[in-house]
C-alpha cells in the first residue's frame, strides 16, 4: 500500500514578529464561535440558530488528506479558533443516514450505501448537495470544507462555483501523516452518537470507557471506520483525491501541514502556517490565479 506521505512540508517556524497584530485579534474574536450548522446539515431551507459573525477577512479554507488525518478534528478546532463554519460533506451523508429511510431522495439511499462500504458517493450526488448549500459558502463567517472536494471533477465544479459568487479561497491545508499512523487513527476512532464528538480508544481515551465526555452519550465506531472499509477509504483516497494535491498546488494554494502529535498541537501548526500564509498573500487574488505569486 501506497505511504501517503509528501515530501514539501511549508516550514511552519513562524516569527511572531511577522504576525500582524490584527490576526492574533482575530483568532480571539472568535475563540468561543460555534454554530450549530443547520443550513448545512439540513439544506438551504433550515437556518443556523446562531450564525457566525461576519469576519473582515473571513477564512475561506479546504482541508486536504487521507481519512484519519484528523481533517474532522481541526475543523472543528479551527472553527472555535477563526470563527469559520465547519462543513464537513460525510457529515451531511451522516445526519441523512440517522433521518427516516422513507424521507430519503433514491439518490441520497445509493450516496449511504455507497458510504456503508468506505467508497466514495458519486460526484453528481455530492455536487448536488453541496451546491443546495451554497449559500453556506457565502456566509460572511467564512468556512472549513472538510471531506470536499474529493475528486478532481469536484475540486473542478468548486473552483468555478467560488468563481462565479466573487469569492476567494484562502488555502487548501493539506495534512501529511504516514499510513500505518493513518491505519491507527482510524481503527481505534469512537463517534459520539448524539453530539459526534470524536474520541480515540487510546490517544484521546474518554474519561469513562464508551461514554462521551461532552453529552455523556454512547461512543460507537463508525460503519466505514471498520478494517473492510478503511481499506477502501485509503484506496479510493490514493487513486481520487491525492490527485487534489497537484490541483491546488499548480493553483498556488497548497499550504502543507505535519498532522503528528496531539490535535492541540496540530491546530496550532496549521494557525501558524495559516498566519504566515496571509503575511506572504497578504494581497488577495481570485482562486486559479495565485500560482505565480507562491514562495
Ligand atoms: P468523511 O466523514 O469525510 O470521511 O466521509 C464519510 C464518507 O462519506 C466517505 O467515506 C464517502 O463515502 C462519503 N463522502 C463524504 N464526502 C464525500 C465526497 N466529497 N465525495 C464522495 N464521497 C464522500
């Protein structure tokens, strides 16, 4: 199998010095931002019950990497850290899987079966979901994409739609792990089954074996974190979205960041690289037109 592991890591020793003291501002504005995400979870037709606040310069990222790098996890933490929604495709697939069988589009019931056996859903199927919620992508919050794109016909669809609304993309972060770590991570993650908070049998254990530490509801492992279908997920990981990686380099937006140790110190190596990334940016440009401007 495949080591999905890239040699350009950014060098992520940031000068504080060089951090303009609004970023550091900025991150504390939002330290305690969360939302419930109903526009996203629900469809266009639900909204957020505390939307986030529209941000000066709002973060508009894509996080990259195999399943178990641990995208699911700093979204989250970057959510609380710049204030930029969480939207996570697999989330979606997971709050229509726990809806009413009879509820379900025949579109939506193929997307969960193919989700059952760790294989992508089809592009169309996702690409209508995500651009249902479009609206989402407007939000003066800004937002994390985390599971989205996942092939190059997705990333393709994404640029032209952030193209068409007048958007920017900031980075696309892509975390680099090797694949036995990666083959770790996946086998021992427990879910949450009410909150979704995530927990790992040994490097982030629950205070009380099976029990969530947040709502106190039961941890399960996911259906596709099983060894059948982690083996799927990391093959159609390499064959479909590590192609990604070229995509947004050639783009000028690939911002790589070492996904070892805890989900703290991770958060905080993208945070940097993220801070020292506007530094070297700091003037805006359309998705598709950084390449030239890149270190
Ligand atoms: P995740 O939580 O991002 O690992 O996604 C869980 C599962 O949802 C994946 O294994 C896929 O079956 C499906 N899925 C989520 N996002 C996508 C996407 N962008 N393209 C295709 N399938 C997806």
């Amino acid at each position: 199998m495949p080591v999905f592991v890239h040699s350009t890591v950014i060098g992520v020793t940031a000068n504080s010095a060089q951090i303009p003291y609004s970023f550091n501002d900025e991150v504390d504005m939002a330290a305690h931002n969360n939302n419930d995400r109903a526009a996203w979870l629900q469809g266009p037709s639900a909204q957020c019950s505390t939307p986030p606040e529209t941000a000066q310069t709002p973060w508009r990222l894509v996080l990259l990497g195999a399943p178990g790098v641990g995208k699911g996890t700093q979204a989250e933490l970057l959510n609380h850290r710049l204030g930029a929604c969480h939207l996570s495709t697999g989330d979606v697939f997971r709050a229509a899987k726990s809806r009413d069988e009879c509820l379900l589009s025949p579109a939506m019931k193929t997307a969960l079966e193919h989700m059952r056996r760790g294989d992508l859903v089809p592009d169309s199927t996702v690409w209508d979901m995500v651009h249902e919620r479009s609206g989402c992508l407007q939000c003066g919050g800004g937002f994390i994409l985390d599971g989205f794109p996942r092939t190059l016909s997705q990333a393709e669809s994404l640029k032209q739609l952030i193209e068409d609304e007048g958007l920017l993309l900031t980075a696309v972060v892509n975390y680099e792990l090797p694949v036995s770590a990666i083959v770790a991570r996946l086998g021992g993650r427990r879910t949450c089954k009410s909150c979704k908070a995530v927990f790992h049998a040994t490097e982030r254990p629950p205070k009380v074996a099976g029990t969530c530490d947040h709502c106190s509801a039961e941890l399960f492992q996911r259906e596709d974190d099983r060894p059948e279908s982690i083996k799927i997920r990391l093959e159609a990981y390499d064959h479909s979205t590590a192609p990604l990686i070229a995509f947004y380099r050639n783009l000028g937006l690939l911002l790589s960041v070492a996904a070892t140790g805890s989900p703290e110190d991770i958060c905080g190596r993208t945070i940097t690289a993220l801070a020292e990334w506007r530094v070297r940016n700091s003037v805006p440009v359309l998705a598709g037109t950084r390449a030239k401007k890149r270190n």
